[in-house]
C-alpha cells in the first residue's frame, strides 16, 4: 500500500485543489478504509458554491463526501470487534461520528452531536489526520464512526445510492408515519424524490404522485417507471386542483417538498395535503424566504410540518434491505460517474451548470482513480 493518500479538498468557494497527506498510523481503536465510491447529492453543490459559507458546514479548507463506500484496509483490534468487520469487508459509513453521551445521541439522532463531527460536511481538511472526506482514496475511521457491512455483489454505481435511499426511507415513510393505502405527494423528482417513489411503493402506499418542472421530463418518466401512478407537470396545470382531482377531493395524506430552491411548493403543498396530514420538507432553498404563508392553515387543519435532515442507523439499514432486493432497478438512476480529478465537473453537472450526456441523476465519484 502506498504511504500516500490523495484528496480532492475544496479551498474557496468553487474551488478544488489536490493534495497528497501521509496514510496515518492506526491505533487499536480505529481504522483506514480504502474509498471505492463517494455518491454526491444537493449538499456537495451548496457547500462547492458557498452557500455554507459562515456556518459548521462550510469549514474551510474541506474535503467533501458525506456519501461514503469502501473497503476496510487497516482496523485495530479493538475497532474490528466492536465494528464486526475485518480487512477487506466492503462497508459503508454514516456522515455523523457520535459521542454517543449528548443528548442527540442518546436518542439516536447524531446528526445533532454536541461534538459536531462529521465526513465530508463539518470536520475541516486541516484537522489531522486529514482524511475525512470522501472525495479523497482514503478515509480516517474514528473510534466513533459507524459502519455498516454491505454485499460484494451489488455493483459500485447502484451501491452509492444506499445513502439517498436511506434519507427516502426515513423522509417519506418513517418521519410522516405514512400507512400502506395511503396517498403521497412528492414534489422534486431529484435522486432523493425518485427513491421516494421506490421506498412509499414498497411501503404500500396506495397513491404516489410526483411534480416537477418541464425541464425534469426525463426524471418525471422515470418516477412512473418506478412507480409512481401520476406526475404532474407544474407549468402546465395547477398542482393543488390536479392532486384534489387524483384524490377525489381528499387531497394526499402525506406531501414531501424535495424540490430544491423554489418555495411555491411548500405554499402548495398545504393546500394539497388532507387535514390532519403531515407535509415533510426536505428540500434547500438556499436562504429563500416563504411568502404568503400563514400559520393559521396550519392550525385550524391541524397539519403537521416537518423538518428533515439525514437519516438513522435504522433507516440505512432498511435502505440496504432495499438495495439488495431492487438494485437492478435502481441502477437506471446512475448517470454519471467521474474520477476524483474531475470533482469541480462532477459538482457543477450536479448543479446543472454544465450539460455532460443526459439529464443527471445520481452521480458518484469514482475514489479508486488517481487525480
């Protein structure tokens, strides 16, 4: 093994440089893995256009990757008991690294550590041993991390989608408590809102109905293919009278915004949600106030609203029952797929700043070639 780790480590805002570190030493308690992929979602974007800028998120310099899957190349005993894993299991590894004492972690919800630590999102590049984030071909397991096994057989592309399906899992079935035979709204046909699609069609909802814009025609054909059983273009019909009309008047049960950016939906979205529904918002909009709002609509039809962030333990492992029944599936969402050099394209394809081929979807960083 080389005693060089490279990394792609974001400087300034739209700004990538390359950098090599020593592999660190590893100690009973921790680990080194090997990273095969690094999956990129609407964060990666906000954190590469500096829209983070000010807050935990957007420490400076940092490598980016929150979405994380590799090998396991060096484990100290200790860490291999506690995690069940030994050199050379394929695992994959959740953004938050808790205490496992506060609060937040005491009732499973890391994200909210009083430490704060993080892959990829709030532990800065000049932090020894340096290597904590995904856009890199290694990664610094600490003694906290947590780590989940995964097949071998499940290909690299389709793998990299455990952690957006995770967040599907938790924003569309779990956090709204949405039943089989119920309806669902899901407005933002991005990666996040197409799982969606997947994980309230394996729950057994009884309706998924997807909006979205013109420019996400492709994406709205592929949310019927995976199952959704109406789409919605919103420039060309009002969204709230189509979704009373599917419903017969009773509006959805659930409404998950998804979409990024745009605030019309979380307006719309209490107009099409039932009373007594839940509406789960999801999507970023980058500092974009709310107008029009009036909380009375809330109260008077006793509406549920819900913030969202990440998922659990428990989620992710739902998302990887997921990926190993329906992985060929899903696999039709991978689109594009760069080596770590090519991090700042990968980031603005996301961002849609940049046309590569077709429409993206779900990219990932390929981790095992060198800049």
């Amino acid at each position: 093994m080389s005693s060089k780790a490279y990394a792609a480590v974001l400087t300034a805002a739209r700004r990538f440089d390359y950098r090599e570190v020593d592999i660190p030493d590893i100690g009973p308690d921790e680990g080194l893995l090997r990273m095969e992929a690094a999956g990129l979602c609407g964060t990666d974007y906000e954190q590469f256009d500096g829209h983070f800028r000010g807050t935990v998120y957007g420490t400076l310099p940092m490598t980016p990757g929150h979405e994380i899957l590799g090998w396991v190349e060096r484990v100290g005993a200790r860490a291999a008991a506690r995690w069940d894993v030994k050199e050379g299991d394929r695992v994959i590894v959740e953004t938050s690294i808790p205490c496992g004492e506060c609060p937040a972690c005491r009732e499973s919800r890391p994200i909210f550590c009083d430490l704060n630590m993080g892959y990829g999102i709030r532990m800065g590049f000049d932090a020894a041993p340096h290597l904590w984030g995904g856009y890199a071909s290694h990664l610094y397991l600490h003694p906290k991390a947590l780590i989940h096994r995964v097949p071998d057989d499940i290909p690299t592309d389709a793998m990299s989608l455990f952690n957006p399906l995770a967040n599907a899992v938790r924003w569309a079935i779990a956090r709204p408590q949405l039943r089989a035979g119920q309806t669902i709204v899901i407005e933002g046909p991005g990666q996040r809102g197409l799982l969606s699609v997947v994980a309230a069609r394996e729950h057994g909802a009884g309706q998924i109905i997807v909006t979205g814009t013109r420019a996400d025609a492709r994406r709205l054909a592929l949310a019927r293919e995976l199952g959704a059983t109406a789409t919605i273009t919103v420039e060309d019909e009002d969204p709230v009278e189509r979704v009373r009309q599917l419903t017969h008047g009773r509006r959805a049960d659930v409404v998950l915004d998804v979409s990024s950016g745009a605030t019309e939906p979380i307006v719309q979205a209490i107009d099409m949600v039932r009373k007594g529904g839940a509406i789960v918002v999801a999507g970023v909009k980058t500092r974009n106030a709310i107008r029009e709002f009036y909380t009375d609509r809330l109260l008077f039809n006793e509406i549920s609203m819900l913030g969202v962030l990440s998922s659990d333990w428990v989620d992710t492992e739902r998302a990887l029952a997921l990926l190993r029944d329906h992985w060929r599936e899903l696999r039709k969402l991978c689109t594009h797929a760069y080596p770590i050099g090519e991090a700042e394209r990968a980031v603005r394809v996301l961002g849609r700043e940049i046309a590569d081929g077709s429409d993206p979807v779900h990219i990932h960083l390929d981790t095992t070639q060198a800049p």
